[in-house]
C-alpha cells in the first residue's frame, strides 16, 4: 500500500527492519520536503515487493552502467514524473538510497545518486569506486552522498 511521507513527523513505517531506520526515514523525509518544496509533488513510496519494476529498472540501470549489484534487501520503491525528469527511488535496509533521474529529452540531465544514512557503513559493492560528500540535513542528520552520470539510453 502505498505511503505518503510525511516530512513533518518523520515515520520509521516501513523501515523498521533497518538498523538504521530512523536515520532511513529522516533521509525519506528530506527527500520528501525537497519534491514538495522544489516541484509541490507528494513523495508517495510503496512497499518494493509492490514494485519490482522499480526496483529492477534501478538495479538494470547499475548492472549495465557500472556492473553494480546492490546486497542489501530493498524495503520501499517509489517512481514518478517531475518537470520533465523520469524518477526513480529505491531503500535499501542497509540505509542505503538511490535515486535515478532520467530526463524525458535527449541530451538532458541523467544519473544515479547514492545518498548513506547516518551510522551506517559505506556499502563493500560502492566503497572502491566512489567517493562520498557529507552534508548536514535537519531531518537526517549527515547524509553522504555521490553520483554518476548515465551514459545508455534506458
């Protein structure tokens, strides 16, 4: 069923598997505030066992891209259409979020972000081959985060 986040009172629902979860959900939140504030659009996430196609769009994207599988189990998926942008999120359990931003023009922005919750450990699969920025955020606290530019057409 699919749930609305609320960045107000940050909610653990359907993180409370992760060691992390109220770190997960802050960074939930944040994400949530900024497509409400930036384009007014309700960031709605579902279970991802609801959404595989999300899920195995993101994971397609990282296999073909930069031979990337994720290890951790995905929790929630969420996908949707912003000012001309395709997104698509997924959380993982481990505290990891990513995000694909594919622009609907040719020749528009296309990446794949990585975002860590605080207190947990940079994933093995990303360790060697990113590198990671922190930034302060009032409803997650650090979060790290780092990017690649896609270069297939998905």
């Amino acid at each position: 069923m699919p749930y609305t986040v609320d960045f107000d009172n940050v909610s653990t629902v359907g993180l409370e598997s992760s060691p992390v979860a109220q770190a997960l959900a802050g960074l939930r939140a944040n994400e949530s505030r900024y497509y409400r504030n930036k384009f007014n659009h309700a960031f709605t996430v579902s279970p991802a066992d609801e959404v595989p196609e999300v899920v195995d769009r993101v994971s397609h994207i990282l296999k073909e891209e930069r031979d990337i599988i994720i290890g951790s189990r995905p929790l929630e998926a969420t996908a949707f259409d912003v000012d001309g942008t395709r997104m698509a999120y997924v959380f993982y359990e481990s505290g990891l979020s990513i995000n694909v931003m594919y622009s609907i023009e040719d020749g528009g922005k296309r990446a794949v972000g990585f975002k860590l919750a605080e207190g947990m450990e940079v994933p093995e699969e990303l360790a060697s081959r990113f590198k990671f920025a922190r930034q302060k955020s009032k409803l997650a606290g650090v979060i790290r985060g780092s990017f690649f530019v896609i270069k297939g057409q998905y």
